[in-house]
C-alpha cells in the first residue's frame, strides 16, 4: 500500500473521532475543524515517520489538541489587550489625494507599479528593486521614468477632472 493510500484510509478512519474530542475541547465547531485539519496537514508532512507510531491517531490527536490550546491562548491574550486598552481608534479614511494616486498606480503596468513602489515607497536603491524584480539596473531605470510620466499624465487628467466639478 502507498503512503498516499494509507494515509487516506487513516483519515477516513480518524477524521470523525478527532473532530468530535476536539469539538468538545473548544466548543466551536469551526475551530475543531481548522484545529483538525491542520493537525492533519501536518501528519501528512511527516506521514514517513507518523505512520511508524504505535498509534498515529494518539500524535494528531495531541497535535490538534496543542493547535486548538494555542488558538484559545491567543484570543484570550487579545480579549486581555482589548480590555486593558480599550477600543482601537478609528482610523480616518485616506484623503483624495492618495485616492487619485492609489487610483492612478492601479492604472500603470505592473511592472512599472512594483517599480514605483519599491523605490518610492519602501525607499530601495535602484539596483535593490533590480535584484527584487529580477530585472536589469536599466530596465528598473527605463520602468521608473516611464512609470513618473505615466502618472504625471494621469494625475494631471485627475486634477483637470476635479478643477472641471468645482
């Protein structure tokens, strides 16, 4: 029998078992199944060495009982830091001018866009975004300028646009 097959007979044979324990751990059954299913994922990595076990249920059911511990661990964490600190503030919406630009770097090529924002936005040496990009340091040159005048233009047509509306 191949690992495959063995391993699908020991799925269909544990998955409903392990689904119930750990649905009864957390009591959310969604959370029972990620807890599960990565747990399983996980198996299935290491299926050459699981499968020797005495009892390969036994490891996954521990796996996913660890996964749904640390899950429960991290919301209760969070509900600590919201009750400690309180709401987040809202965060105000971005003004129009970002919209015309966001609008605008949509409207480039993608190379041209990734250019731009690796360079202007993340701050990288032009021969940083080459390596970044797998592009030549001319290439990533040629991609920057044509990537300004392309949005010079068509931040221009926005503001043509705006002045025309007011």
């Amino acid at each position: 029998m191949s690992d495959v097959d063995e391993f699908d007979e020991f799925y269909r044979g544990s998955r409903q078992r392990l689904l119930g324990f750990v649905y009864v751990l957390t009591g959310d059954f969604a959370e029972a199944q990620d807890a599960v299913q990565e747990a399983f994922i996980r198996a299935w990595q290491r299926w050459s060495t699981v499968s020797r076990y005495d009892e390969p249920e036994a490891w996954v059911r521990v796996v996913a009982t660890r996964i749904a511990v640390s899950r429960w661990r991290s919301l209760r964490s969070r509900a600590r830091a919201y009750l400690r600190h309180g709401a987040t503030e809202s965060v105000p919406g971005p003004d129009t001018d970002t919209v015309e630009v966001v609008a605008a770097l949509r409207r480039l090529p993608e190379e041209q866009r990734t250019a731009i924002a690796l360079y202007y936005l993340l701050g990288m040496p032009v021969a940083e975004v080459a390596r970044e990009t797998a592009a030549p340091v001319g290439t990533v040159k040629a991609r920057l300028s044509r990537g300004r005048a392309a949005l010079a233009g068509l931040l221009a047509v926005a503001d043509l646009e705006e002045a025309a509306d007011a």
